[in-house]
C-alpha cells in the first residue's frame, strides 16, 4: 500500500478519535481523508480490513471501555460520550462485543475470569476439522502470554469460535473447528500485567496479528502462522474483554515453581540410587 494513501487513512482514524462522541458520515470521513468518498471507502477497507463505520463502531467501544475503568462516570454518560444516543443501545452492543455488561466490565476492572466459546459452535455434529501454526513475536514478547482465537471478521468482539491461551509465543492448535469462514487473531501485552491495554499504561505495549479469511471445510487442516507485531493506528481495536494477566502471570509462576521443586526432587532420588 503506498504510503500517501496510508497517511489519507491515518488522517480519518484521527478525525474518529477527535469526534467519538458526533454523528460522523462517511462523507466527513472522506473529507478528513481528502479523497473522494468512493474511493476512501474503497482504500479504508484495503488498509484497515474493515469498513469506515465498523472502524468507528469499534473505536468508540474501545473509549467505553477504557472510561469504564479510569473514571466514575455513569454508563449513561459515556454512552453519551462515545455517540450513543440510548444507553440500551450502548449496553447492548458493548456485551454483544466485549463479551459482559458495561458494569460487569468496570466491576472487574477489565478483565474476564475466563473466555468462553460462542455457544452457537458446541452443538450439533462433532467438527473434525483444525488449525494449527506458530504464533512470533518480537523478542520484547518472549515471554509473554498470546491469545488466539478465531472470529469471523477481523475485529475481535464477541465470543470466539475457538479459542487459545499460550504462555508465550509458539506453536499452537485449535481444534474442532466448525464449518466457516474464519480470521486467526491474537495480541500479546507485555509490562505490568494490570495495566490498562486500551490506555497503554507505562511500558506496556501491545502486539496483534491477523490471519485470514481461513475457509474450514469437512476435516480440513489448515495451517496458519501469525506474526505479531506492535499494534498501529490502522489496526482495529480489540474489543472481547481478555483474561486477567495477572492472573496468568501468577500460574505461570505457580507452575514454573512446582517445575522447578519437581527437578529438584528427581536429581535428588538420582543421587540417592546412585549411592
């Protein structure tokens, strides 16, 4: 993509973010982007894989959520504050898309307790088939945690079809993959593991990855790496609420702990047989 129609793009992106809580048309958008509003419809979906309004749709999420958990306004004000007219519709489409309730989400400072599977996906004939690959990070991510999941669009909301969590970046699978069009997404964070993601709270930084469309037919086995990379402005929001790093973060220790005893105890049974 040449560079003077990635700047046109970054140049509507930060329109959205100057006017979340407007009535902004793709004719403003257009504007923001000097190009015409075919054509910056057209660019915009190349470049960013979505449409405008589902990029703005998404952003306006992602404000919602990060004023969730950084202030004590009500959810009927920053649903007001992110162009939404009726709070029911707000709440709606927030848990439709974060995976909880807006008040859930602030009661839980962020994080879910666990992802589940979109339950539309565990019933009816076993599924057969699976994707499998190797999730790469930047060496500031080595020893981060990955999620994986598949959706069926490029922005991550909702309940994912299948799902993953790796301690840090390496091989995967995800098995009894259902019939679908679908996008392997995955972000790692790395710093401290409560930081705010949406804000970017001190040395943290982000890293997503997008792979698809993956077309999962009958038994198919389908491979597909992914290559993080720290997120930019044209990326799409991640929107489905991930799990607590902290929490993470501390089974991981718990498990590199009892590793680590488990060693120690073998060497020392050795010893003793070889006594």
């Amino acid at each position: 993509m040449d560079d003077p129609i990635e700047k046109a793009v970054r140049r509507a992106i930060a329109a959205m973010h100057e006017k979340l809580g407007e009535q902004l048309t793709v004719d403003d958008m257009a504007r923001a982007a000097m190009l015409s509003k075919f054509h910056f419809t057209r660019v915009f979906q190349q470049v960013t894989g979505v449409t405008p309004g589902r990029f703005l749709s998404a952003l306006r999420l992602q404000r919602a959520k990060r004023l969730l958990v950084s202030t004590s306004l009500k959810v009927a004000d920053i649903s007001m504050r992110v162009g939404y007219n009726s709070v029911g519709t707000f709440s709606s489409r927030f848990t439709r898309s974060v995976g909880m309730p807006p008040t859930t989400y602030r009661r839980l400072a962020g994080f879910a307790a666990q992802i589940g599977t979109d339950p539309d996906y565990r019933l009816g004939h076993p599924h057969n088939a699976r994707v499998h690959g190797r999730a790469q990070a930047p060496e500031s991510h080595a020893d981060s945690p990955v999620f994986l999941g598949l959706f069926p669009d490029r922005i991550p909301e909702g309940q994912p079809v299948r799902c993953t969590i790796l301690p840090r970046p390496g091989p995967y699978q995800l098995d009894c993959v259902p019939p679908g069009n679908w996008f392997v997404l995955a972000q790692s964070v790395n710093g401290e593991p409560d930081a705010d993601v949406d804000a970017g709270d001190g040395d943290q930084t982000v890293c997503v990855a997008t792979c698809g469309p993956l077309h999962m037919r009958g038994d198919a086995v389908v491979h597909a790496d992914v290559d993080l990379q720290p997120v930019r402005a044209m990326d799409p929001p991640v929107l489905l609420a991930l799990l607590d790093q902290r929490k993470l973060a501390l089974a991981r220790m718990a498990e590199e702990r009892v590793g680590a005893v488990s060693s120690i105890g073998a060497a020392a049974a050795s010893g003793r047989s070889a006594a």
